[in-house]
C-alpha cells in the first residue's frame, strides 16, 4: 500500500506540472506580432509590443521558477527528503507539537531561502525594466523578515494548536479545528486591514474633496453606508494600481491604491468603486467567506480519515505515522479534489464579477467602469487574449473583452 501510495504521489505531481505547462503553451498560440482587431482601441502599436514583450518574460520566467520547484519537490519525494527533516525535527526534540512546527519551519525557510533569488530578479529586473517596481532593497527585505515573522507567529501559533487538539482528539479533532480556524478566518476578514495590513503599508482616510464627495454621493444613492474610505500607499512597491473591499459589518472598509487615484478621473474611480460595493451588496464577501470555511471543513474530514494511516507516512519513507508527515502526503493526494473545488470557485467569482459589474453600470455609468478597466489594463499590461482554456482553469475575474462586452449590453 505503500509504494502505491508513493506511485500516486508521484504520478499526481507529474501530471499537474505537464498540465499546467500545458496550459501556459496554449496561452503562448494567442501571441501576436501585430496589433489584433480585438483589442484595437484599447491597446496601440506601442503598448501592445510592450504588452506583448512582458508576456513573453513572465512565461519564460515561470517556466524557469515552476521547473525549478518541480524538481525541487520530486527530489524531495523520490530521495525521501521529507523523512530525513523528520529525523532533524525529532533529534531537536520528542514533543510532537515542537516537532512539527520544527519540521514546517525547516521546510518553508529553506523554501522560501531557495526562492528568493527568483523574487530579486523578478522584482528588481522584469518589473523594473518594464517600468512597474518602485520597491527599494530595504523594503524587500524588511518584507521577507516581516513575512518571516508574522507566519511564525500566526502560521505556528496556529499550527501548534491544531496539532494539540489532534493530540487530545483524534477521531473528532476535525471538528474542533474546523471551529478554530472558520473562527479565525472570520476575525482575519474582519480585521485584516487594521492589523496586518498597517505592518507593510500606510493607510489614511480620504482626505476631503472633489471625489469624496463624489463617492459619499454615489453610496447614498445605492444605499450603502459607508464611513471608512483610506489610501493606501501602493506606490511604494509598484506603480500597478488596485482597490478593494475589506472587512464585514462595522468594520468593513474600501481600499484605494494611491496609483489608482493617479491614474483615473472621478467618475472612474467611483465607478471602480461602485464595482466594489456591488460585491458587497451582492452578498459575494459572506458567501465567499461561507464557502471557503465549508471547503476547509470538507478538506479536514478527508485529512481526519488518512492521518493516522501509516501507509501515509510510509509512502514518504517515516515507520510510525505523525500528524505533520502525514499532512505533507494528503496535501498532494488531495489535489486532484482540490483543483475540482478550484474550478467551481473560479466559476462562480467570475459570475460574481459580473454581477458587480451590472450593479455599476445600474447605478453609476457603465462607460466610466469601462473606461477605467481599459486604463487599468493598459497601465499593467495585462493579457487582453488569453486562451479560454487557460481562462477557465485559472481565471477568477473574466477577460476585459468579456467584461467590456457585458457592460455595452447594460448600457
């Protein structure tokens, strides 16, 4: 049972990498020297070469980082790399709970040293030349330490825990840390923006003016009371722009990136807006929130079914069966559910981003929502043509030609 365990394995992550590899050839068949009649109108000559020639560096670098991860996690598999971490973790000390935060931590440090080459280059070269990065060395670094810090923190923290209620539960310990972590995925979606966010980033209210007057007005006429509205200093890192929705009840709040306030006029940047409140109005952030705590509920009955299996743990080369080693085998037995599940959810947040889109054009201006997509597209030289295959597997928002083509049916 074991070998076989260590067959699928293997074989699951073989046909992940080929498919995806797949996909990002399929992407590559949409290139196009000249201008396309599709996106005339939204791109010129210039800009789509750019376009075009930042597409082409982005899918040489990530077949580059993908194949170097793909070996990387084969050698793991086949020279039993994870057992020999075991053996470190287990010769620091015979707790479990330390054990398996000792093996986590080994694994995503040495994971994350490993890549940081790839993390300089793209930042400090791709999105350089190309005109996005505005982050400084110190930034860069005093990011990784606090990314560092904060899944040491939080990661372990949390980690620790449900490895003691596996401890003190085992039949039933899904149950409880199903309870601990929808508890703390709702906290984080309350309070994510007050407590994380002001660690890598400045957020200030909106100062008065023009456009939040302009925005006030809008979310009267919708119907939506909204007091908090804060800048965030994106510039910092990029000058690529955004804006999002964040928090629930009391404490929910819109997010817009300095860039984005540069870049648009006030009808767009309300209209962007109004795109955002309509996923609010929509109820798309609580049945997000629902969904995604039922798939984790799902995903730990699966894991309380196999983890004390010591097939599991056999199949990566460890005798007796552990909590940690036999997450690390489920986490790729459970992929194939899990891209099923990933489906779905890309589906439907497509429709949703529809929906908000059609509550913007209701209530706002459907051609203000589409001037902005437009901007904003060119400004980050998206991928206007991307193939559909590659769109539905991966994509959570649906193309800006799709999008386009839904808002000049509302108007």
């Amino acid at each position: 049972m074991e070998q076989i365990l260590f067959y699928l394995i293997i074989g699951l992550l073989l046909v992940d990498f080929i498919f995806e590899r797949f996909l990002d050839y399929l992407n590559t068949t949409r290139w196009s020297e000249t201008l396309p009649d599709e996106v005339k109108g939204i791109y010129d000559e210039e800009k789509y070469r750019k376009q075009q020639a930042y597409e082409k560096t982005n899918h040489r670098f990530s077949m580059l980082t993908g194949s170097f991860s793909f070996v990387l996690i084969m050698l793991m598999f086949l020279f039993y790399g994870f057992a020999w971490v075991d053996q470190m973790a287990h010769g620091i000390s015979g707790n479990p709970i330390v054990v398996a935060l000792v093996f986590f931590g080994i694994l995503m440090l040495a994971s994350d040293l490993l890549n940081t080459p790839f993390s300089i280059y793209d930042v400090f070269s791709i999105e350089e030349r190309f005109g996005f990065n505005k982050m400084t060395p110190k930034t860069f670094v005093l990011d990784k330490l606090k990314g560092w810090l904060l899944g040491a923190l939080i990661g372990g923290g949390i980690l620790a825990l449900v490895v003691f209620i596996y401890l003190r539960t085992t039949d039933l310990f899904w149950v409880y840390v199903w309870l601990v972590i929808s508890g703390f995925s709702i906290f984080m979606a309350m309070f994510y923006s007050n407590l994380i966010v002001p660690l890598f980033n400045k957020q200030t209210p909106l100062e008065e003016g023009d456009l939040k007057q302009a925005i006030n007005n809008f979310a009267e006429k919708a119907g939506f009371k909204l007091d908090n509205i804060f800048v965030i200093d994106g510039s910092k890192r990029s000058t690529k722009a955004n804006a999002y929705f964040t928090g629930l009840g009391t404490k929910k709040r819109i997010v817009l990136y300095d860039t984005l306030i540069a870049d648009l006029e006030t009808d767009e940047l309300v209209a962007v807006l109004a795109h955002e409140i309509g996923h609010y109005k929509k109820k798309h952030i609580v049945s997000s929130l629902l969904l995604g705590i039922l798939q984790t509920g799902l995903m730990l009955y699966v894991f309380s079914l196999l983890v004390g299996s010591p097939a599991l743990s056999g199949a990566l080369g460890v005798a007796a069966p552990s909590f940690h080693i036999g997450l690390v085998a489920f986490g790729v037995l459970y992929s194939p559910l899990s891209a099923i599940i990933g489906l779905g959810m890309n589906i439907l947040s497509r429709k949703n981003e529809y929906q908000a889109d059609a509550f913007a054009a209701e209530y706002f201006n459907a051609e203000s929502l589409a001037s902005a997509l437009k901007k904003l597209s060119v400004k980050n030289l998206s991928n206007l043509l991307p193939h559909p295959a590659y769109v539905f597997f991966h994509y959570s928002h649906p193309t800006l030609l799709q999008r386009l083509a839904a808002l000049n049916r509302k108007k």
